[in-house]
C-alpha cells in the first residue's frame, strides 16, 4: 500500500507540486517561526513572523503588480470571437462592423500575390477609404494574434453550414486562407518613428486622459483554398483562395483580461494582514508597558 502511494506521488505531478510547497511552507517559515518561538514566547513568535512573512508578500505582490509581467498573472490580453457573418458585414450584429467597405481592395488572390512595397502603397491608399478600420498586413503583429485566435476557432467549431452555404465541416486551417484582416478601437498608439517626446505625451494620454479602454474589434476574413497536390521532394504549395467559394467574415472583440488582478488581490490580502497584526503587536505593547507602570519601583535601603 506504502508502495503505492509513493509511486502515485511520484507520477502525478499536481500532488508533487502540492507537497512540494507544503515541504517549502514547513521548512522555511516554519523554522524562522521555531526560532522566534523559542525566545519570544509561542504566541509573540507567532505575531511576529505572520507580520514579517505578510509584509515581505505585501512588497512582492506590489513588485508584481507594477511589473504586471512576472509572478503570480491572470488571463493575458486576447481575442474572443464574437460572431461568424456571410455573405456580407451587413448580416453582422455589430454595428461597428457596418461601416467596413472592402469594395476598395483587390481580389483574394491578387492581394495575396503584392509585393510588400506594393501592399504598403494599397494599404497607403485604401485606408482613408475603410471608415476607421485598419488593414493589418501578414507583417504586422496582431495580424499573427488574430489569425491564431481564429484557427483555434475555426477547429474547434467547424464550417460545416452557414446560411445557405455548405462548407464540408472545414475545421482545419490547411483548408482556408486568411484573406483580409483588419482592426479598428482601442487605445492610440505610438507613431511609425516615436520620438523620446511623443512616448512621454501618448503614455500620459493614454494613462490620464483615457482612463477606460475604448472597445477594440477585429474582423478576419477567411476563404476555402484550392486544393494543390504536393509534389515529394518540393515545398509545399502556398495557399490560393478559390475565387469561387465565399469569404466568410470573422469578428473578434478584445478581452483585456486580468494580468495584474491576482497580484493586486495579494498585495491588498497581504496589506491588510499586515497592518492587523502589526496593530495587535502594537496593543500588547502598550498592554505591557502598562503593566509594568503598575509595578512599583525598588526602594533604596
């Protein structure tokens, strides 16, 4: 049975990672606390070392709640799927969505053959044109955010009907190519080339004068690809959307998570058990010190 257990331990890794912390728990704190004990007093050792081990977590949770990278973290920034639209932006429930107008841009597949001075000589042209929204080429970073995001949609809930389309259950990205991205809301950014000034006026915008986030939405749009035969030996072929399936419009909502909530959770639990006990010390002192005042002075013979 012993034999047992052991091994059990050994192979799950959450009842390692549980013994582990209480070994920590016993061992560090518990022989700090073994030391005040025996020359303060049990009771005295024990407000003293919660007061110490408070504060110390007390200062960390601060340290990760500035930072708001390191230690204990929530739900990172991310993108939830709010709805999948076709054939057009005007069956979307979001109003914003509306305002779009792709008309301006150039077949799937000649946009997805521009060179990139080309497509930033499009993106240049067609911007003023799309109502707000931004069109994020491959190179862009949230660009790689949100196609993630859809790809994990698309494959955990498959195109299989959408209107009156029938989409054969497409639940892999190999099967579709993601054609147009865009985005739109959300917090200025910084200019192409930020100057020393212009990071110190958007931080203090930003950080002041826009207190709540504005809404940030993104739309990709996606298209059933041409299926093209790998040939061994060679690479295989880049995606090309076929001209005759539909392009299926995308809308995701930002969700700015929960990064620095823990921490901050930590900070105010450790904050608040620090200044109680420290209170609870400062009682006893005066406690003591006013017994003491009651005892009468040696007298002189």
């Amino acid at each position: 049975m012993l034999l047992h257990t052991l091994a059990g331990i050994a192979w799950d890794p959450q009842i390692r990672g549980f013994l582990a912390t209480a070994v920590g728990v016993v061992v560090l704190m518990g022989s700090v606390y073994l030391l005040v004990g025996t020359n303060l007093g049990s009771r005295l050792g024990f407000l003293i070392s919660g007061a110490a081990f408070f504060g110390w977590m007390t200062l960390m949770g601060l340290t990760w709640w500035v930072y708001g990278t390191i230690g204990m973290l929530g739900t990172a920034p991310h993108w939830v799927v709010s709805e999948v639209v076709y054939p057009d932006l005007n069956a979307a429930a979001l109003d914003v969505a509306h305002t779009l107008d792709t008309s301006p841009l150039p077949p799937a597949e000649e946009y997805k053959d521009l060179e990139p001075d080309a497509l930033e000589a499009l993106i240049a042209d067609v911007e003023p044109e799309l109502n707000g929204w931004e069109l994020l080429p491959e190179s862009n970073p949230s660009f790689g955010e949100a196609k993630a995001t859809v790809d994990a949609y698309i494959g955990d809930n498959p195109l299989e009907t959408l209107g009156d389309e029938e989409f054969a259950g497409i639940d892999d990205p190999a099967e579709f190519t993601t054609v147009y991205a865009f985005e739109t809301g959300g917090k200025e950014g910084l200019p192409d080339d930020p100057s020393r000034l212009d990071r110190i006026t958007n931080k203090l915008k930003t950080t002041f004068w826009q207190v709540q986030h504005p809404a940030h939405y993104a739309i990709v749009q996606i298209q059933p690809v041409i299926y093209q035969e790998s040939v061994p030996g060679e690479p295989p072929p880049s995606p090309t959307p076929d001209p005759s399936e539909p392009v299926v419009s995308v809308i995701m909502t930002r969700d700015l998570g929960d990064v620095r909530f823990p921490a901050a959770m930590v900070t105010i639990f450790s904050g608040i058990m620090f200044a109680v006990l420290c209170s609870m010390l400062h009682r006893r002192d005066q406690r003591v010190a006013e017994v003491r005042g009651l005892v009468p002075a040696p007298t002189k013979a």
